[in-house]
C-alpha cells in the first residue's frame, strides 16, 4: 500500500506540476487587482432615470398595441447641453417587435445615429483618453461574447486600451473592457481551465484535474504520516 501510494504520488506530482503551479499564479494575481477596476468601474460614469417624474402612463402607449403586447421598463441616455441624462422610457414587445417610448412625452423612439453614440460614450467615459475608433459590431468578440449583438465598440487611446460597448437602441455602456480586464480574463481562464469559452466552472477538465489534485494530496499525507509517525518502542 505504502510503495502504491508513493509511486501514485510521484506520477501525480509529475502529471499536475504545471497546472497547480498555474492555480496559485492565478489566484494571487486575481486577488492582487481589484475587482472594481478589473470590471472599469472608474472610467464609466452612471446614470439613471428618474421615473417618478413620468408624464405618460403606461397604458397610454399600450393602448397601441395589440392586447397580447407586454411592457418592460428601460432608459435612454441624452446629453443636455454638456450634463448626461437618463430618459425613462417604456420597451413594448408586440409580436416579436419591440417599441421604444418616451416615458415623458409619450413619443416612440428610434435607434441612436453613430453620432449620438459618440457623443453619449464620451460623456460616460471619465479617463483622459480620446475616442480613436469607432464600430457597430454584428459579430461580438470573445471579450463581450456573453452580450447580445449589436453593440457599439468605441475604442480610447488611453493607458488601459479601454473599450467601451454600447447598446444601440439605449446608448448605455454595457461591458467596460481594458488591459487589466484583458490580464484577469486571461489568469481566470487558467484558474478554470475553460480555454475556449472561458466561462465554464463545471467543465470536466477541471473536474478531473480537481480530482487528481485531490488524490495527490492524500498520497502525500500518507506518505507524511508514514515518514513521522510515532516509533513504536519494546521493552524486555
């Protein structure tokens, strides 16, 4: 049992070296950078709509609509002269169509021009940098893939490399994406071991690989029990 366990361990050791080696990498550069900054909290400013201001009630945009039509509750940002706003605004969904009013003028909105767009991430945007690219992206990459697309990309010449992603219809920053983003996504693919999607905690390399890392340490704490153990003494 003892040679079995020693020869398990080594083999083990040898097999998983790298990957628990990439494990404690990985979770101290995650714990080092905070969360805060990794998800760009500190380059986006945020609105929200005050709603209980509304003018127009609900029914009255319904009333438009079919009776199997349902409502749901948004925003649209807008810059007012120099100071961004958020625009209460009611989201109509009528056989498979969705329809945007203005929850203070009663008015059906459309979707932003790429103008507007630059204008309203500037005004969200609090980094020194300038808008240096700007794109309406049909095919999401890896960085947003989890958002529904279209989106907005509009690209900072800043330090972070930050880019900003835009819903089209709201002009709303969706996902803040920069350097240090870059570097936590890429340590926490490491930590899962989901190198394609990048998101799966459950994914059966990971599991197996848990496992094996489970069974490694066993073998070596019968291997330490073994070599501290208590000496048995006989006496005549």
């Amino acid at each position: 049992m003892l040679k079995f366990s020693r020869r398990l361990h080594n083999w083990l050791g040898l097999i998983l070296v790298i990957q628990i080696l990439f494990w404690f990498l990985s979770g101290l550069v995650m714990a080092i950078m905070p969360i805060e900054q990794v998800r760009g909290e500190h380059l986006r400013h945020l609105v929200s709509s005050r709603w209980q201001e509304a003018v127009v009630a609900p029914a009255a945009v319904l009333s438009k609509h079919s009776a199997s039509a349902t409502l749901s509750f948004s925003q649209q940002l807008a810059v007012n002269e120099t100071t961004l706003i958020a625009e209460p605004v009611y989201v109509i969904t009528d056989d498979d169509q969705q329809y945007r009013y203005n929850a203070n003028t009663g008015t059906q909105i459309t979707t932003l021009t790429e103008a507007v767009i630059q204008q309203l991430a500037s005004a969200q945007y609090l980094g020194n940098g300038q808008i240096s690219h700007i794109q309406l992206l049909t095919q999401l990459p890896q960085e947003v893939k989890n958002l529904s697309a279209p989106l907005w990309q509009v690209q900072f010449n800043d330090a972070d490399n930050t880019a900003f992603y835009l819903d089209p219809a709201t002009g709303i920053v969706q996902r803040v994406r920069t350097t240090g983003w870059r570097l936590f996504d890429f340590f926490w693919m490491l930590h899962i071991m989901d190198y394609k999607d990048r998101s799966n905690f459950n994914n059966p390399l990971l599991i197996a690989t848990a496992a094996a890392a489970l069974l490694f340490t066993l073998t070596g704490l019968v291997l330490l029990w073994q070599r501290f153990r208590p000496k048995r003494k006989f006496y005549r």
